[in-house]
C-alpha cells in the first residue's frame, strides 16, 4: 500500500519542530548554558545528562499508555496535539532563560521540555509504523521522515547566522531566542495539520490491552536487543561529534562560530540530498546492510575531519558535506526495522499490539545517546583544562584532548554498530513471509 503523498507530508510536518529542537539540545544550548550564562562546564554537563536518566523511564509507559488509548480521534493524534504544547512550553522555559538561572531551574525546564518531546515524537513515530504493512513502503515512509527531519535542522541552523548579522554584536543571545521562538510557532501548527489530514489507525481489541508481561516480551526479544545497542551507538556517535562541533572548530581549527555554523549546513544540506540514495540502498539490499554501510561512512569521515588544516574553510567544507551524506540514514533505516520487527511480534505473540511501547523503548535509547555525549565529554574536557569561554586561549594540550574525544570514541561506536547489524534476521522476504501470516490470520477472523 503506497501512502498518498498529501497524509505523507502532514505527517511528517511535526518532523519541522521536533528536529529543529534536537540540534540547538546538543550543539547551541550547552555551550550558551556554559558560556554566556555562566554555569560551570561540568555542571551543565551533568543537568543535560541527568535529566535525559530522569526521563528514560517516562517513554515506555507512555508508549503503553498509547498502545491503550482508546479515543474517536485514535490512538496517537490525541497525545501529538497536547504534547505539542507541553513542548511549546518547555522550549520557552529552555530557550528564553537570562543570565542568572539557576542549575535547579535548568533542569525543571528541561524535566518539562522532555515530557513534551516524548509525547510528541512517540506518537508521530509510532503512527507512521502504521501508515503501511509493507517492507519497502516504510523505508519510503521514514525515508520521508529522516528527510523532513533535516529539513527542520537546515531550517533552524539558518537562524542564528541570520540574527547575528541583523544584530551585531549583541552576542549569542538573540539567536538562541528566536531559535526557540520558531520551534515554538511550528509546534501547534505542524502537530494540528497532521491530526486534521492523516488517518489514525485503528485501536488494539480490548483483550490485547498492554500489560508488564508484554513489556518483558519486548525487551526479552534478541532482536530488539540487537537493535537497542545499534540505536544507542549510533546515537551517541554524532551526539559526540554534535556536542564538541562548535569546541573543535573554533578552538582547535581556528574558525569562527559562524562559519562552523555554516559548515553544520553544509553537512544537514548533504544528508538531506542524500537520503533517496539510502532509501533505493535499503530497497535493493535491505535496510540491515545500507544502515552497515552508513555506519562505515561515517566512521571512516569523522575521524577525516580531524586531519582537516586549520582556518581553510574550503578543504572543511567539502569534507564536512562528503561525512554529511551518512546522516540521515541511521534514524529512519533503525524505525523502518522497527515497524518490521512488531509485525514479526504481533505474527509471533497473536496480535499483542506493543508498537508504541517498541518505539517507546527505542527513543529511551535514543535519549540516552544525546544525553551521554554531553554529560561524559564536558566533565573531561573539565578535566583536561579547556576553556569553554568564547574566544578563550586553550593549551596545546588541551586542544589534543578536545580532538583525541572528538574523534577516537565515535570511530570505535561506529564500527562497533555497523558489526552488530549485519545479522539482522528480518530481511524483505523473512518480512514477506511475517505478512502472509498476518493477513491470513486477519482473514480468518474476518472472512468477509
């Protein structure tokens, strides 16, 4: 069943917001925390860190709480539309804080902020599981997602080189405000237009109500074991990168923060060109050995861009585009797999329907991946002396630190994951054969 291009679009409208959030959570907002605002490095290392532990065990209850919502809107458009303004709000509490926050009220809004996010992004995620059953449709369907995705990153990377020069010399600040303000206007707007234009799918009977053995089904399963690990290093991986991009080309390649802000476009502007190449890669050699393949790339690029000469801004450029084209593979490809993965549950376990505790399961260690990068590297750049301070005198030595963390760990979690997902089982005709059993068993419970 191929989706209509209209319902593809409006659900992938939240993807604006959402991702444009993702990259200032990583890139932006902790330097700013620790620069201009002034809390100490290894302080606002630790908030970011603790508070994605707080929140892990919020997303599979809230997945379960999906999987036995039971509504005449559906089952994830009710929870897309308030948590769109959960988040709203969280994003002004985050992005409008002045210099004088305190580490207690950092992480209340981030507490909110995240509750918000889990809302909002399980529900899409685990929508667009069920938007088709076939296996070549939902790399279609998530290849749209990853996409739509970077679009929102290119959208908000645009914004603080664009205020910086509207206002100049008012520092960092107003890019970090209007940052949140657009998120902030996207949020309502995107998650309103997909619930109005895409169909939510039915609810699971009544009998198949989600229940803690369900739950240790699910993480019992070796499959969605194998890939949890692959999410969580190919989330931590250019959750590093994302976390010291700003630290390594200003302080160790001599370049400006605008221009390394226009580097990261040049890397979002490649992934999202490249995205079809990783669907067509998907179809044709199944979505296990592109994501392999994505994952070399990037390990073998990223540990490239350290050997990059200092303020040649040509020679960073084409190299950050050429490590971009990986980007967007890793998160729709491990989705897609995911959708396939529930259907050999649901043939397996009798129609339990578990996709959005799955999904949920998933962006936990999703969350544990952005949130590790910044709560390890910014205490060990602490440690070794560097000087997060805008244009601050670092040592050698603390230059050689800040490039041995950038490149060395994401190289060996790369390589790591792209070993892990070569055996993965559910290739497009194990996924055939999963769907001939569900639909014969929907067929006997419904022969007309």
């Amino acid at each position: 069943m191929r989706v209509p291009l209209r319902s593809l679009v409006a659900w992938c409208g939240p993807c604006l917001p959402v991702a444009a959030l993702g990259l200032p959570l990583i890139v932006y907002l902790p330097p700013y925390y620790a620069g201009t605002l002034g809390l100490p490095l290894a302080t606002v290392g630790f908030i970011f860190f603790l508070v994605r532990v707080i929140d892990i065990p919020i997303d599979p209850f809230i997945g379960a709480l999906m999987d036995n919502t039971r509504s005449r809107f559906g089952r994830f458009r009710p929870w897309l539309l308030s948590g769109s303004f959960v988040l709203a709000l969280g994003v002004w509490g985050v992005f409008m804080a002045k210099p004088g926050v305190t580490a207690l009220g950092l992480t209340a809004w981030l507490l909110l902020l995240y509750l918000g996010w889990s809302m909002v992004y399980l529900s899409q995620t685990s929508w667009g599981s069920t938007l088709s059953p076939d296996y070549a449709e939902r790399a279609r369907v998530f290849g749209w997602w990853s996409a739509t995705n970077v679009i929102g990153l290119l959208l908000v990377l645009i914004i603080p080189p664009l205020v910086a020069r509207l206002l100049p010399g008012e520092g960092v600040a107003p890019g970090i405000h209007a940052m949140g303000w657009f998120i902030m206007a996207l949020l309502p707007t995107t998650a309103l237009a997909a619930v109005l234009l895409v169909g939510d799918g039915p609810a699971p009977p009544e009998q198949h109500r989600v229940r803690l053995a369900d739950v240790r089904a699910v993480l019992g399963d070796g499959r969605m074991q194998r890939l949890l690990w692959v999410d969580l290093l190919l989330g931590i991986a250019p959750g590093i990168t994302g976390a010291l991009f700003l630290f390594f080309f200003t302080a160790a390649k001599g370049m400006p923060a605008a221009t390394a802000s226009l580097l990261l476009l040049g890397y979002f502007v490649a992934g999202l060109a490249a995205a079809p190449l990783w669907i067509r890669l998907a179809q044709r050699l199944g979505k296990h050995q592109a994501l392999a393949i994505a994952a070399l790339w990037f390990m073998l690029t990223n540990a490239g861009i350290v050997l990059l000469p200092n303020d040649n801004v040509p020679v960073a450029a084409i190299a950050m585009i050429v490590a971009g084209i990986p980007y967007a593979a890793g998160p729709f490809l491990l989705r897609a797999m995911l959708s396939d993965l529930t259907d050999a549950q649901r043939a397996e376990r009798g129609d339990v329907e578990t996709t959005g505790l799955s999904f949920a399961i998933l962006t936990a260690t999703q969350k544990i991946g952005y949130g590790i990068p910044v709560g390890l590297t910014y205490p060990a750049l602490a440690l070794i002396g560097f000087d997060p301070r805008p244009g601050a005198a670092n040592s050698a030595n603390a230059i050689l630190g800040l490039e041995l963390i950038f490149s060395i760990p994401t190289a060996i979690l790369a390589l790591t994951a792209a070993i892990l997902i070569r055996k993965w089982p559910i290739t497009a005709a194990a996924h055939a054969a999963i769907r001939a059993r569900l639909d014969a068993r929907t067929n006997r419970a419904d022969p007309n």
